[in-house]
C-alpha cells in the first residue's frame, strides 16, 4: 500500500510539473509573438529525447542586419540540481527583440540525473548544434556568446577556457566535427575553483560539506579533489582564451567573491582580456541588477557585432534587498 500511494504521488507530481512546463511555455510564446520573435522551442542537440537537453531559439523577425545573426548563449543556475532554460526566456526575448542578437537558452542534465562531466559535455554539444545549426537559422557561428549566473556562470566560464581540452568535449549528438569554442564570456558570480570552497563560516572558515558541490563531483572537494580540478574553469586557463567579463557580489554569501578574483587574475596572467566588475556589498542576487544586464550587453556588442565602447569596470553598487 505504502510503495502504491508513492508511486501515484510520483505520477502527480509527474503531471503537475508537466501541465506548469506547458504553461510557461504558452507564456513565452505569447511573449514572443507580441515581441516579433521566432521561437522554436526544444530543440534536441543530443540526439534524444532527453527533456533536458535540449536548446530553445529565439530569432528576431526584423533583425537590423541581413548579415548572419552573432548569438547569446544564455546557461542558467541552480547549483547544478535546480532551474532550466526557461529562467532565461525573458532575456532571451529581450535580447531578440533588439534586432541585434539570436538568443539561445541552453538546457543542461542537472545532478539528479548525472554527476560531472555530464553538464560540461551538454553544453558543449548544445555550442556545437548552434554551429551546426548556423545557415539554416541565419546565424554567425563564430560570434557564440555565452552567459550564465552561478551554476550557468560556472558551465559559462568552463566553456570559455577549455574550447582546447579535448576530454571534456564528450560524445553527445550528431555535430562532434563542430567546435565547442566560445567567442566571449558574460560570467555573473560562477564558481570557478573547486580546490577552494564555495562557501565560509562566520568565522571565514571553509564550508566543505556543500551540498550543491558534492552533488556536482560526487563528494566534497577534499574526497574528490581529482574531479574538483577538472571541474574548475581556472584549470584550464590559456593564452587563447575569449574575452571574458565577471559581475560578482562582494558580499556573496553563496559562491565567495575570491571566485571571481582566481579567474581574473589567471586570464590576466595569460594574456587574456578580462574585465572584473564588482558589485559592491552585493550578495548572491546582486547579479540580477539592470546595470548588469546593460554592462553585460554592451560587452557583447563589443566582442560580437564591433560596436566601439570601453566598458565601465566601476563597482555597481547593490541594490538594498540584494545584500545577501
């Protein structure tokens, strides 16, 4: 009796996420419509049927160019067991609608279902669809931006230091003779050395039981510190890196601000453009400020379409329900 009352919770709650997926979907298509987007939602860049990975497109239906479209990868957060694609449909649309960008927002396995390396090679594969994917869509695959915040900052910034690290590329889906490589990078507080911890105590100790992080590797980072090394985008620093920008909270609670630091300085140590933009006292949130968004997108005009501006790298300061 108790095995048959869990399996018909399991089947609502099956049908109750299903029936809240659909309707955020018609809410992203009406958005769409009434933004002029062409949406095409769960595209498959694995070769399944796998739910997860899969990629939505968002195209301007009156871009301002008749040039390919340069895109915007946009990977979300969750720490890895939590959110999908469709926390970034806004942006997306947003993104779209100015004329300049196609956005896509990637799907990725989240721990749950698979343990490190699984989302580094889902996000490469779904890079490696858009590029296979370019002339038909009217895209410009070698203009592929790519941002994310927390988890998706970490996979973001992952796949902008190791376009040259053939292990981690996998084998998902029909497109492997594409590249995985990114043209520039828009990371909003991402992890980016697992050696360290993520978190500290009142006292500044390291918090080694992180929950978030032992789900990724499968252990906390001192059990697994062989998977915690080639989790880390800082692992994989090079010369030939992409531009990258980074929008971290000074205050961040969740993923310390010395994360953000450790990048920085290693892209800079190599030669690779890197600009830091502190969020002053911000906590983990702080990321979502719009100043972040308009700084963010100014960049990858910068880096993508060749629009001449300099970067204001001035601390933002935090919005008041932002501070933790």
């Amino acid at each position: 009796m108790i095995r048959l009352v869990t399996l018909l919770l399991f089947i609502i709650s099956l049908c109750s996420n299903a029936e809240e997926t659909d309707a955020r979907k018609q809410k992203v298509r009406e958005s769409a419509a009434i933004n002029q987007i062409d949406l095409r939602l769960d595209q498959p860049y694995a070769g399944n049927a796998n739910p997860k990975q899969m990629v939505d497109v968002y195209l301007p239906k009156k871009p301002n160019t008749d040039a390919p479209l340069p895109v915007v990868a946009l990977i979300h957060g969750g720490g890895w067991v939590n959110g999908d694609r469709m926390g970034y449909a806004a942006q997306a649309i947003q993104l779209a609608r100015t004329g300049h960008f196609a956005a896509i927002t990637v799907g990725y396995r989240l721990t749950a279902e698979a343990h490190w390396p699984a989302q580094a090679h889902d996000c490469k594969a779904a890079i490696r669809w858009i590029r296979a994917h370019a002339k038909e869509l009217h895209l410009d695959g070698e203009k592929i931006a790519v941002w994310g915040s927390s988890a998706g900052g970490h996979l973001s910034s992952l796949l902008g230091t190791s376009g040259d690290v053939a292990e981690l590329e996998g084998n998902l889906g029909p497109h492997l003779a594409f590249s995985s490589r990114v043209a520039c990078v828009v990371n909003l507080c991402g992890p980016e050395d697992f050696t360290k911890a993520l978190m500290f105590d009142k006292e500044q100790k390291p918090i080694v039981k992180d929950d978030a992080v032992i789900g990724l590797l499968g252990g906390n980072y001192e059990e697994r510190h062989a998977e915690a090394v080639a989790a880390s985008p800082v692992t994989y620093v090079s010369k030939d890196d992409p531009p990258f920008i980074t929008f971290h909270g000074t205050s961040d609670q969740r993923v310390a601000y010395l994360h953000a630091e450790a990048i920085h300085a290693a892209l800079t140590k190599a030669g690779v453009s890197s600009l830091l933009v502190p969020i002053s006292g911000g906590g983990h949130g702080s990321v979502s400020h719009p100043e972040v968004k308009k700084r963010g997108e100014e960049f990858a005009a910068k880096v993508l379409r060749g629009v001449e501006s300099v970067i204001d790298t001035t601390p933002i300061p935090s919005l008041p329900e932002a501070k933790k």
